[in-house]
C-alpha cells in the first residue's frame, strides 16, 4: 500500500523527563538533515517533563510522512533508562537495536512504596531483544565530570548504527550544544561510539538466529 | 537565512517564522502547551512588537486592537485559551480589521498537557471566520503567510489550527525574508468598528455575504490540493484529510488513493468535496477528534466512511488508521498490537510501574502541600500549573479542578454550599470543613485576581494559597507582570503580589507571606489563616528549581540520611521528593538529584536527616 519507493528510517529516545532526550533528538535530526535527508522529528513538551516518562521521536529517508512510529517499526530504540526501555520495548522492529542505558530512575509509585522497580528488566531484554547494546552512560558521564552528559554517550552508540556512521556528527554536535560545552559533549560522544564498537551489538541467537 | 539552505523547524518555529516573513507588527499571546514556542520565537524577531499578554483574552484583543489601527497582528495560544478568548473573538469577526488579524489555535488530541480535548476547528464555524490547518513546518510558514493576504483581502480575522504533533514535530522548511508591510491608514467608522446593537444588526449580513465569498475562494485556493494516486485508473479510494491526519493516512495509504488535502478548512469548498467525491468508489474521511469534514460531507449527503470506523478520542496513528480502514489489519495485527494511540507508552507492558510527571526536587511547591496534609480533611481546590501534581500521590492535595482560574472562584462557590449545607444542617458537630484554594503567580495574574475579588467582596471564609515561584513555570519559563522581565528579557514593572492583594483590602491579619522551603512558617501562617473567621491569603514567594540561578546555586549541595538514626517513618518519602527512596529499609537521598531544599530535613522528627553539605570539587573517580 504504502509510498514506492520510500523507506524511512526510526530512532525513538526513551527516557525521564530532564534526561535530554529531546536535545539528543534534535542533534540526530540535524546530523541526517546534514547528510541531506528528509527528516520528521517529534517531541513532547509541558506536563510530562516533570520526570515523567518521556520519548522524542527521529524519523528520515528520501521522503518521511508520518513523524511517529507504530508499534514494531522502530530500527533502534535509545532508552535513557532501563524501565522506560521495557516501556517502549514494543516499539521496536524485531531485528532493531535495543540501546540501553545501565540505570535505574525509580518513579514516584516506587518510591512511595505502591510499586516495585522491576528487577530482572535487563535480563529480560537481554532475551527477547534481537540485538541490544548496554552501557553505563551515567557512570561514563560521571568519570568525565558532567552528568549531564549521558545523552551525547548514548548518541555516540547509536551513531555506529549501519546506515548512520556517515552522518556529519561532530560538526552537528558542535553546531547544536552550547559553546563552552561542545568539548565535553564531543567527548562523551566518542567515549559512546568507542564503547560500542568495543562491545559490539550482542545478538540474541536463541531469538532470532543471526 | 536564506531560500536556499532548508532548516529543520518544530511548527512553531515556523508559524513564528512565517508571522515574521509576513510583516506583522504586533504579536500577543499567552503560554499554554503546545503553543507556547511560537511566541517565544516571536519575541527572537525585533522587528514585532511582541508580548506575553496576561491572558488570552488580553493578548487577542491586544491583537485585535493593533490590527484595528491598521496593523498587521498575531494572537497565539492553546485551544482552552482560546475559550478564554471566544469573546473578543466573535466580534472581531463582525467588525473586521483595518491591517490583518491572525490567531493560532494549538490544539491537543491526545491530552498531553491539558485538562479536556476541545476540536476548535469549529470555532471558525461557529465565529463565521475562514479555518487554515497545517500539516507540518513548512506549512505551517506558509499558511501562516497565507492567512494574513486572506484576513487583508477578506476584512476577517483567520484561525490558524494546529495540533501538538503539528506544532512539536520539526520538519525542513525553506524561509524567505521578511515583506515590508506599512501601518494601513485608519479610518473612523462607527458603523463597521464599533458594535452596539444597531450597528451588529446591520454587520451580521455582511458577515454571511463575506463568508459565502469565502466559500468561493476556497473551491480554488492552491491550500486545498488533491494529490493523485500513482495510478489513476486504480484509484477507486479517495480520502479527505488535512493536518497531522494527512501524514499518518499518506503513511498507511501512500500513493495507492487518491487524496484531498483541506489545507483551508472552513468555509468547506463544496464544489470540490463534490467533484471529488465523484471522482472516487469510496470515500474516507480522515481526522482527529470531531467529525467536522465529514459532517460538512454528510450535510452534502455524500456518501462516505469517518466517524462510523475511526474513534473520537485521543490521537490518530498510522496503525489506528489501518485498524478502521484495512479489514485484513484488523484480523491479524490488532490484538496483539491492541492499536495504541500515539500518545504511546500506555500499552506495552501494564504490569510495570508508572512514571507519572511529579515536583521535581527543591520545587518550592513541595513545602506547601507538606504542610497542607495535616488538612486533608479539608477540600482544596487547585489551577492550572505545575502545582496540579501536588494532588497526585504521595502528596494528594487537591479535591477538585476546572480550568485556569477556578481555584478561587469554584472553591469559593464550593464554600458556599459548604455553608449552605452547615446552615441547614444545623447541627452542633457538622464539621468545620474550609476550602483551601491553591494558585500559582502566573495564573493568579491571568484570571485568579477577579475570582479574588468576589471573595472579599462576598466575604467568604476560606484560604487562598498565592504560590509564587517567580516565573510561568510548567510551560518552561515564561515571564509575567510578577517577574519583573519582558518576553525578551528586558526589565519591565514588577508587579508586587502582596501589595496587590493588600490593596484590593485584604487586612494584615488576613494576608501572609511566607518563605515555602520554611515548613514552620508555612504551618503557622496556615493555622492562622484557616482559623479567620473571614478570607485569607497567604503568598509563598520562592523561585522555582529549574531557574538556572537557583539550579546553579545549589548543582553541588545535597542533604544525606544518617542511616542509623533513620527509623523508616517515611515521613520524607512523603514529600513526594524524587531524590529520596527506601533501599535496604531506610531512607537514602541521591547527592545528584537533591536539591537542598531542606524540606526532608524539617520533617524529620529523629533528625537522621543532616545538611545541606557541599560535595568537594575533585570528584571524578577515574
């Protein structure tokens, strides 16, 4: 039915309300443009972001109509935090890439003590997941000295996906965030893509046989 | 910028743009999601006079008064704000304008941020006044554009409608340079501009005459478009659609049908429905929320397929249009993908905690509604802002809410039933329940202060809590007449609260400001304004965390538990703090997340809590 000829490519972002999804969003979304493509971007403002979940959505291709995915057409699912990675799970292909940030936000009905964190999530994901990726962003952040930064981490995984290491990254980075950090972000950057190509995508054999 | 570089643009970005390209003079609008980065993009532009207006009322006929002067003018604001500003808004229809008036209604299918799912498509219909909709960024700058030559051209103000998905998704747009558009010479004329009874009697015939124009020009302006399908002969399906819609139907349906895109909305072109119509089998009508195409095609008695199939409520998606239209989706994809909306994360797993939005950590709020839950036995009646999430768990204050304002006015109508039902009752141990009404500055300026005045005026016995955190906050913000800055960050009067209430005739003994992060101040000031026999106000005047001086000020200061002393009481969860859990059966505050709002540290009777510390420099553990 759909267009001739069109195929889209989707990132969807996962996190908590002031993780930086949304500027992660747009530093993907500026990075394809720049590799010329069509892009749709589409993120959610206001109530939600007083930590609450949240996700952004990055769409491009020669042609993008639609800027939100339907359940099973997301090719690589960022989560910026474990729970929110099993609440978006659905989204995502069943040959896409799972990434996953090693760290847990409890929410509110967790620490008022009217829900449990749930804690085999990982490893749950781990076996359904085709291929997945976790890293510890926060702790990497950490070591760098800015917190804040995670999300350029988390971009700079995604960034090794196929189709997406020829976008002009670093010129995109140093362009979006703001001068004074652009070092640091293009730090954290790299420490996410030299992660993943250390680690490689772990592919679930039982799953999916690749 | 140029025309040649396209640039990724949210909606708003290019609605801002596109009021820029256009020469508007004058720009007005009140924060409301998710139209709130238009005028904040507006205000980028020193060319437009551009403001946030105390509500929308204010900023509409702001807008409608320059564009009376022989402006071009800009209203914006969210569609609820739009209710607040339906009354100038009819009659700025009758009268017209001497320059152009434009006004952008965002409206959200799906609820993101909002308190009900209004379609205010037709409010053009209902105001007689031509209805553009955009499907995404550079649309939204062309229709923007677009709508002030029509409203020029027309004698109309224009309602440009948008949706959050419109308005939040960036897409590439290609801009142009701004038209140098002069001041339109006014002319007196009382018949045309100034509505008492016998001048509206003899301007409602000229409003049907000008809509009926409308309805001509909509059958050929190029903002309607059809789209062919690849194969013409094929194409026994056609679609009407328009915004958002269009995107998700062309991703379901891509160039297999035939579609007719109604970038201008109302008037209905009807010809072209008809013609249309005509040309295809079937006939599906594709949008959000109200069947307001289809009814027009209905009322044509054109045959088609809409409402029967696609649901009311919340937000389309590509898969919720497959579930209505596509039998064979239906049968195989349905139940396991149970079609969720694109509000998303409300399906996937049901058995995981939620992640409701909550105060975030140091929010001045947080030492109000602890000390509000020694009263819960009282009803509190809360507004619109971020203090709404103090009526969630684990903080639960709050009984009632209905929009921007109510707080004081319905909480006041609430204590008169109160007392009705105490002077009927008559009985010596009817309990003495008050109504706490719960404000914040932003929207005590934008429609509490009158509600304020009913309740002196009335003498009303109840509390009414002013929470002032400086600033337009939920919105991600905005100054206002109590900030004491312009949109653009320029000083401006400060309007003081205290001495605003304080004039109005509030006495001393029923007027408090208190420091919010003081819980003890807090407390006292409450017991004495609950125990006055009349109306008492009580201002809690503290910044709110996010203001990066705030957030600066404290990044490396944190209060910690002293895990021997804590006895588990949870007396500090109950803040409802985000920094603060229970691990291995006691209380443990995140260094990072916290704050040092001290709030914990006050409820904590065995005093296990301690601080606030600072966090040595050199922390890196490389």
């Amino acid at each position: 039915m759909s267009d001739t000829a069109v195929i889209t490519t989707r990132i969807m972002l996962a996190g908590v309300g002031g993780q930086g999804t949304i500027l992660a969003a747009k530093i993907i979304s500026e990075a394809a443009a720049a590799a010329g493509l069509d892009v749709k971007m589409s993120e959610i403002h206001g109530m939600s972001q007083r930590g609450g979940s949240v996700v952004s959505h990055v769409a491009f291709g020669s042609q993008v109509f639609s800027p939100l995915p339907d359940l099973k057409t997301v090719d690589c699912l960022v989560a910026f935090e474990k729970l929110e990675a099993i609440r978006q799970y659905g989204y995502l292909k069943q040959e896409g890439l799972l990434i996953v940030n090693d760290l847990e936000i409890a929410p509110m009905p967790v620490l008022s003590g009217f829900a449990d964190y749930p804690q085999d999530g990982l490893k749950q994901l781990k076996e359904t997941a085709g291929r997945i990726l976790v890293l510890d962003a926060a702790g990497e952040a950490r070591n760098i000295g800015m917190l804040q930064v995670q999300n350029l981490i988390l971009i700079g995984a995604l960034s090794t996906f196929p189709g997406l290491e020829t976008f002009p990254w670093e010129e995109t980075i140093k362009k979006t965030v703001r001068t004074q950090f652009a070092e640091i972000n293009l730090k954290a950057f790299q420490i996410g893509k030299d992660l993943a190509a250390e680690t490689g995508h772990e592919v679930n054999r039982n799953q999916h046989g690749f | 910028m140029n025309d040649n570089q396209p640039i990724l643009m949210t909606g708003n970005e290019a609605i801002a743009r596109g009021v820029y390209e256009a020469g508007c003079h004058v720009s007005s609008a009140y924060p409301g999601t998710p139209s709130t980065e238009i005028q904040e993009n507006i205000g980028t532009y020193p060319e437009i006079y551009a403001e946030w207006a105390p509500n929308e009322k204010v900023a509409l006929e702001v807008a409608a008064g320059a564009a009376m002067g022989g402006a071009r003018a800009f209203a914006s604001m969210k569609h609820v704000g739009l209710n607040v500003a339906a009354d100038p808004l009819f009659t700025v229809a009758y009268t017209g304008v001497t320059g152009a008036l434009v006004i952008n209604t965002s409206d959200e299918p799906g609820m993101h941020s909002s308190q009900n799912e209004q379609d205010n498509r037709r409010y053009a219909e209902h105001a007689k006044i031509p209805l553009l909709v955009p499907s995404d960024s550079q649309e939204c700058l062309d229709y923007t554009k677009a709508a002030f030559i029509i409203s020029e051209e027309f004698d109309t103000p224009v309602l440009l409608r948008t949706t959050t998905r419109v308005c939040h998704s960036k897409s590439l747009v290609h801009t142009g340079s701004r038209a140098q558009i002069p001041i339109a010479p006014y002319v007196k004329n009382i018949r045309k501009n100034l509505m008492i009874p016998s001048h509206a009697r003899l301007k409602h015939p000229e409003v049907e005459e000008r809509l009926r124009k409308l309805s001509v020009y909509a059958e050929s302006t190029p903002l309607n478009r059809i789209i062919p399908s690849r194969n013409p002969e094929e194409a026994s399906i056609g679609i009407i659609t328009g915004g958002i819609s269009y995107q998700y139907a062309r991703e379901v349906f891509g160039d297999s049908v035939r579609y007719l895109v109604l970038g201008f909305m109302f008037p209905f072109p009807e010809n072209l429905i008809q013609k249309f119509a005509d040309s295809v089998d079937q006939l599906f009508i594709i949008e959000e929320n109200e069947p307001f195409i289809e009814n027009a095609c209905k009322r044509l008695g054109i045959a088609c397929l809409g409402k029967e199939v696609l649901p009311l409520c919340d937000e389309l998606s590509p898969d919720r249009i497959r579930a209505a239209f596509l039998p064979e989706f239906k049968d195989s994809e349905a139940d396991e993908a149970k079609i969720p909306s694109a509000s998303s994360n409300r399906i996937i797993d049901k058995n995981i905690p939620q992640r409701p939005p909550a105060l975030c950590p140091g929010c001045p709020h947080r030492g109000v509604f602890t000390a509000l839950a020694r009263y819960r036995k009282h009803v509190i009646s809360t507004d619109i802002g971020c203090y709404t999430l103090g009526a969630l768990p684990p903080l639960d204050a709050g009984d009632f809410l209905f929009c921007m304002g109510s707080s004081i006015s319905s909480g006041m109508g609430f204590a008169k039933a109160f007392q009705a039902a105490a002077a009927s009752e008559k009985s010596a141990e009817s309990p003495q329940r008050k109504v706490i009404a719960v404000i914040g500055d932003s929207t005590f300026f934008h429609s509490g202060i009158t509600g304020l005045i009913n309740v002196l005026y009335s003498r009303t016995p109840m509390v009414i809590l002013i929470l002032d955190n400086r600033i337009t906050a939920m919105t991600g913000h905005q100054h206002n007449p109590g900030t004491g800055k312009t949109l653009q960050g320029a000083d401006a009067p400060e309007i003081d609260l205290y001495n605003l209430v304080s004039a109005l005739g509030f006495a001393q003994e029923q007027l408090f400001q208190v420091n919010p992060h003081d819980l003890e101040a807090v407390r006292n000031s409450l017991k004495e304004a609950m125990d006055y026999s009349g109306p008492a106000v009580i201002i809690t005047k503290a910044p709110c965390a996010l203001l990066p001086e705030v957030k600066n000020s404290v990044k490396e200061t944190f209060y910690q538990v002293d895990r021997d002393i804590c006895i588990t009481c949870k007396a500090c969860i109950r803040t409802g703090c985000p920094a603060i859990r229970i691990t291995g059966g006691k209380s443990l505050i995140d260094p990072d997340m916290c704050a040092a709002c001290g709030v914990c540290m006050q409820v904590c009777k065995p005093g296990a809590i301690t601080g606030p510390f600072t966090r040595a420099k050199e922390k890196a553990h490389v």
